[in-house]
C-alpha cells in the first residue's frame, strides 16, 4: 500500500518534513514547488508509515486503498509527476538543533496587519522560534479572521477550508493577540503601529481586480468574478450585492481555478452546496437561477490552461452538470492527465436536461454588448483568421487576476500591484533601502500567485528577514508601551474585540449550521457579528 495526495492539497508542505524516506515533492526548496499544482507521494519509495497523513492540515493524503472511484485518477496524477520529474528518495538527514551563540534579545513585538493564510503563518513562525521571544498583535478590520480561507476558498470546498484548524492553534499560544473590527489606516496609523511595535508585517491580500479594458466592461450585468466569490462566501462588504442570474448563458473569463469555481457555482445543483458554508442568500438566489449554460472563456488553447489538474478532474464529478469543450478537442495516450481529462470531456455524448459548463480556447474578449444591461459577449478567435462572433449572455464575470491595493503610508508598485520589497523587507522605490521596521508576506508581497500553503514559505521567508534585522540591531525601538496600545485601540474602536470574540462567532455558526445539516450557517452582516462576539443571540 502506499499513500497519495489528492485534490484537496493545500501545498502548505508539512508533510514534506516528517516524511522518513523524502518521497513528498516538489519540496520548497526545489524550483518546482513555487509553480506546483499540488505535491506528490512517489509510490516507489513510499514505505506505508502513514506520517504524512497524520500532519496533513486538509486531510488530503490518503492510503491508496481508500481512494473511492472518483479518486483512482491521484494515483497515475501522482506516479506521472516523478516521471517528468526525477527525484532522489531517500532517508532525510534530521537537522540539527540551532545554536544560539548570542543572547537572546526580546521580547521582539510584532504587528501583523491581516487575518488571512500568509498573517496566520507569519505568526506561527514568529511565535514558535527559538531564537528569540516574541509578542505578536494581529490586526484585522472585519469582525471574523480567516481572509482567503473564509472568503475565497468555495464553499464546496471544506476539507480546503479545514487548514483553519491550523490557525486555531497559533491564535492559542503564548504572546498572541489580536484586535478584530480595527482598520490600519483608518483607526490606527502606519506611524502609530511602529508606536508601539518593532516591526509590522503586511499580509493585506490582494482585493482589487484587474480589468480588461474593452467596451462596455462597466455595463450591468458584468463584474468581477472577484465581486461574485465574495457575495457568495457571505462576505460583509457584499452581503447586500444583487447577480441577475434570470438569464439563460453567463460567460466566465478566464481559465484558473476561480474561473472553474465559479462556474461549478453556477451550474451545479444547490442541494450540492447545502452541506458547506454558501451563504445563506446566495443560496436562496442560485436556486432561483435559470441559468442554462455556463461557457469558461480562454484566451489561449487548453495546454496553457491555468487551472489545476485536480479542479479540472472535480467538474467531472457533478453528475447533473454537462462538460463540453467547444470545437473539441483530442490528446495524445502520451498526453498530460490534464489534457487527457479534457479529451474525454470533448468526447462525451451530451444528455438533455443538464446545465451545462462549456470551456472553450482561442478565443479573447473585445466588447460587452449592450445598452442598459449585459446582452452578450464578442469573441474574437486568437487563431490566424482572427474570426468574430457574438455571444449572447446576461452575466459576464472577469476572471483575469486578483490585484493588489495600496495600502496608507506604503509605497506601492502600480504595476504589479504589490509592495515593493525584497525578501520581505519593504523598500522606498525612491533609493531601493529597506523601509526600517516594515515588511510583507502574502499576495501584497508577491502578487496572486499559489495557493493556501504557498504562503506558509513565503511567511517564512519575511520571518526570517525581520528576526535577521532584528538581531542585528537594525530594528526601531518603540518609543510607546505595549500596553498602551490596547487602550487607545478600544477609545477608537469601542466595538473591537479580541479572539476569543472571534471564537464566539465561529462556535455560533458552526452550532446553527449543524442544526441546519451544514458546516457553518454564516453571519454575513457586522451588526450580527458584533452581537455574537459580545455574547448576545442573534435571531
């Protein structure tokens, strides 16, 4: 028997340290892992141990004698890696304990602005060193932590969504805190938080999108496909948005893994999404759509696809929903999984009654048609003829890219939508120095790229810079207690409140969803999450 990874990788790369035989890759330090879909178990060297499953924050290793029908494709997803990608197996040498020749200066006290994946990991890195002590303050504007795992993972995807464990456990050690409901910026300076801290780490995400810059993009009826995941995750500054979903065809662009998302969302049966944690209004709205079809528009053909192996795999899976290719589409037996999954696709024989999810290639958009209101799509093929058509829709979602957005008292690279930083460590454009004090980790660190796990290493990477700069006196001392801090958060922010507010709202969703058959049953409006955190019923 041996073990493998499956479509719920979060690539955070914690099974890659306890395994005894080093046949998890790509590891981090391996040029692979920074553009890896997911990693993967060699079944040649595997010894059945079972230690990658018992770290596994997602629960997505599995013995290859539980893997249920759907799941049998993990084992060739697996075996075909280390055939592209030879590796060496072998057992891994036990680092040594760290020797600490100096005295441990401390305690280092550091912000961290962000409640997502990258500020979740940053603190666990900081918070479990041994070299130095440390405080850390987690700062988050919304009244409920979780950033891209509450907000951008679909709510089909709870074993995704279990990583939050992870972070659980980190909000529970020594030294951390956090103010939840305050906004840097807005209530507390850039100024104010090296006030009292040595070092601010920005892990801000990325909430802005990219636009496509062609005619009636600004049209109703088009949005970004950024606006939508937010709506239907039950994110506060959405809750109250409205998606006209009364038409017969939407039309994602785009081909990633949000791309697939949302158009799984759309197009699969609501009862399917019950058990997870959709918001209670998207819920009620998607099982009013008479949406038909749902065509994922490419601009390249399907080898430069972006989306995953594995998400391509899990449409599939939804027996009520048809998957075509448009024109379609063949592959070699020698061909990759991916492309193979996509031939099958084109293959299959259509069965009346089913919505549908299209992918179609080659083609870019250059006008959203219509007057009042989205009416349809021009298409232009990227083949040599150069050929258009008109495609008629009432829902188009840009799917193009997350972006960055400035952040107060932070120089920004407008181009890429990110920080400029090097390592971590902020730097004025002006004369490329290190900002004293300021750092980044995330998607505001290095742009939208990876997935959950990614930013476990790139975290690591900014801890390590700021402790490096840190004992090497490189630091500003802060010239305001710690202490202190807390009382002028709360003279600003009287409805703020600490993790164990957050605690409260997290038990509260998960006891209503259990009542309802679901994972949580999410509150979507402040004012709710406010009364729960304080300790009131909400009706």
């Amino acid at each position: 028997m041996t073990y493998v990874v499956t479509q719920a990788c979060c690539n955070d790369a914690t099974c890659v340290a306890v395994c005894p035989v080093n046949c998890i890759h790509p590891t981090p330090d391996e040029a692979q892992y920074q553009r890896t879909e997911m990693l993967y178990i060699d079944p040649a060297a595997c010894i059945d141990c079972g230690a990658c499953a018992d770290v596994c924050p997602v629960d997505a290793i599995v013995p290859d004698s539980d893997l249920t029908p759907e799941a049998e494709i993990y084992k060739d997803l697996n075996a075909a890696y280390f055939l592209g990608n030879p590796t060496v197996s072998g057992p891994s040498e036990v680092p040594a304990e760290p020797v600490v020749t100096a005295p441990r200066p401390g305690p280092l006290k550091v912000a961290i602005v962000g409640s997502g994946p990258s500020a979740f990991y940053a603190a666990e890195e900081l918070l479990t060193r041994r070299d130095v002590d440390v405080d850390v303050s987690m700062f988050e504007r919304l009244p409920v932590a979780g950033g891209l795992v509450r907000f951008g993972v679909a709510p089909d995807h709870q074993t995704t969504k279990a990583v939050e464990r992870v972070f659980s456990r980190t909000a529970g050690r020594n030294g951390f805190r956090a103010f939840l409901g305050v906004e840097i910026g807005r209530d507390i300076s850039v100024d104010e938080l090296l006030d009292h801290h040595h070092a601010v780490i920005y892990a801000s995400g990325a909430s802005d999108d990219r636009k496509l810059g062609i005619p009636g993009e600004d049209l109703p009826g088009s949005f970004a496909a950024r606006e939508f995941v937010a709506w239907y995750n039950g994110h506060p500054d959405s809750a109250g948005r409205t998606f006209d979903l009364s038409g017969r065809r939407a039309v994602v662009i785009g081909n990633g893994n949000v791309a697939l998302d949302v158009a799984r969302i759309l197009a699969c049966d609501p009862d399917r999404l019950v058990p997870g944690d959709i918001a209670e209004h998207a819920l009620d709205a998607l099982r009013h759509s008479t949406i038909e079809e749902v065509v994922v528009l490419g601009r390249r053909g399907p080898e430069h696809a972006a989306f995953t192996t594995p998400e391509l795999i899990a449409l599939g899976a939804l027996h009520e929903v048809e998957v075509s290719v448009h024109g379609g589409f063949d592959a070699s037996d020698d061909a990759s999984i991916k492309l193979r999954t996509l031939a099958d696709y084109a293959r299959r024989s259509p069965r009346p009654g089913r919505r549908k999810i299209t992918l179609r290639f080659h083609g870019t958009p250059v006008e959203i048609l219509g007057d009042s209101h989205v009416e349809g799509l021009r298409i232009a093929s990227t083949r040599m003829d150069g050929s258009e058509e008109d495609l008629e829709a009432t829902l188009v979602l840009r799917s193009v890219g997350y972006r960055g957005a400035p952040v107060p008292g932070l120089p920004f690279d407008s181009q890429h939508g990110t920080v400029p930083n090097v390592a971590g460590r902020v730097v004025d454009p002006v004369d490329e120095r290190p900002v004293p004090g300021v750092y980044v980790a995330g998607w505001i660190k290095r742009g939208p790229t990876g997935v959950i796990g990614t930013n476990r290493y790139c975290a690591a990477e900014t801890v390590d810079a700021l402790v490096a700069d840190h004992q090497r006196a490189l630091l500003p001392q802060p010239s305001r207690p710690g202490d202190e801090l807390a009382e002028v958060v709360h003279s600003r922010c009287p409805e703020s409140f600490g993790f164990d507010g957050w605690k409260r709202i997290d038990r509260y969703e998960r006891v209503e969803g259990r009542r309802r058959g679901r994972a949580r049953q999410k509150l979507v409006e402040v004012g709710a999450m406010l009364a729960v955190a304080r300790g009131a019923e909400t009706s």
